[in-house]
C-alpha cells in the first residue's frame, strides 16, 4: 500500500521523505491554511514536489468546472508529480474528466458513497479519497465504505485507486491495509504512531544496558 502524508509542512515533508517512509503526499485547502499564509501556494507545492518523488495532491478552490479546469492547468503546470485534487461534484467530476482525457491525473475528494466512489471511475479518477475519520466522526463507519468501494472496483476491473483519507489513528491504517485500498494518506503524527510499540523500546533498552555491561566497544 502506497502511504502519502496528509500535510503541507514541508519540514514534516521532508522529515519522513528522507526515512523513506512516503510515497507521495496530499494536501488540502485547510492544510495550506494551516502551514499559513506566507508562502505563495504555487511556490510551497514546488517545495513539495522537490522533496517527495511521488504523486502531491493540490486542490482547487472554485466550485465551477471551468473554474476547475483553468486551476487544474495551471496547478499541472508547477510539476510532474502534481495530481489535481477535485470534489466530488457535478462540476468536480466535469473537470476531472477532462482533466483526465488531457492526461493529467485527478484525485477526487471528499467522497462518502460507495456510489459516488463509482462516479467518480467513470470520469476517470486516478485516486478517489474515502474519508474515513469524518464518516466515524458522525456515527457512521468509514471502513465499512473503504471495503465496498474495494469490492466495486474489484467486480468491475476499475482501475482508479482507493486513497483512504482522514485517517486518525493506527486502527484506521491497519483496517484499510487488511481492506486493501491501494494508498492511505496519514497526518505525521499518526505516520510515526505507526512504528511504535511498548515492546520495542523494552527490547532496546534490555539491549542497550546489556552491550553496556559487557564493557567493549564495536
Ligand atoms: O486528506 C483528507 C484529510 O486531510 C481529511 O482529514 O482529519 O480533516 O478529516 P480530516
């Protein structure tokens, strides 16, 4: 499974790029807010690009097809590695398809529906981006969405990629890995969840104390 992280904190970026952990990275609208209004968007997802070798995730801001498609161009135009991310409208599918018949890869968002996730294949979609968190947040159960998507996709042969989004916490990523959705996209904090465990820093420190007690060097 392909993991991209959910930021726009180019230190965060670059943090987890250089220890190989990510394979892209996503961003949203209230991600940009929050790394703040400083830097000129176009110029941060640059940043963004030089420091991932992968798909980054950069989102319109209208919510009108023309509007898409004339953002979508000039977001394609800052890097290879840029995918238009669009919502999951009437207007947002429009500019995904054409978008994708230019050849330039589109990551639908905001989906909530396992037909919606259907929708969003048929105008081409390269990811469609479940958000799983959200549909918890409101009693729902975001997984369950993640598992007929993927049985939709498989009884059909789509070949757009599930891209478990708003994922929260380390059951999140383990449920969608065992679900098989083909990227999941973490904030850093639960990315480094991922590699801890009481028992490894036990072990460490039992290994640790025991080198020390042998009194040699390496
Ligand atoms: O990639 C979408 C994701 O950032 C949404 O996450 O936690 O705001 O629901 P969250």
């Amino acid at each position: 499974m392909k993991i991209f992280l959910d930021t726009a904190d180019i230190t965060e970026i670059r943090r987890a790029a250089e220890a190989g952990l990510i394979d892209g990275v996503t961003t949203n609208p209230s991600l940009m807010a929050k790394v703040g209004a400083t830097r000129e968007p176009a110029d941060l997802f640059l940043e963004i690009c030089e420091a991932v070798d992968g798909p980054v995730s950069a989102e319109v801001v209208v919510l009108d097809a023309e509007g898409m498609i004339e953002q979508g161009h000039r977001l394609a135009k800052i890097h290879d590695n840029i995918v238009i991310k669009v919502p999951l409208t009437e207007a947002g599918l429009r500019a995904c398809s054409a978008l994708t018949n230019e050849g330039i890869r589109v990551n639908v968002t905001l989906c909530f529906s396992p037909t919606q996730a259907h929708l969003a294949a048929k105008a081409g979609a390269t990811y469609i981006s479940p958000f799983i968190g959200r549909i918890d947040d409101v009693a729902g159960d975001g997984m369950e969405l993640v598992g007929q998507i993927r049985q939709i996709y498989d009884n059909y042969e789509i070949d757009t990629e599930i891209l478990a989004a708003s994922i929260r916490h380390p059951q999140h990523m383990v449920q969608a890995l065992l679900l098989g959705a083909d990227c999941g996209t973490l904030p850093p904090k639960v990315l480094y969840q991922l590699l801890e465990h009481p028992l490894t820093d036990k072990g460490l420190e039992g290994f640790m104390a025991d080198w020390k007690s042998l009194g040699r060097e390496l």
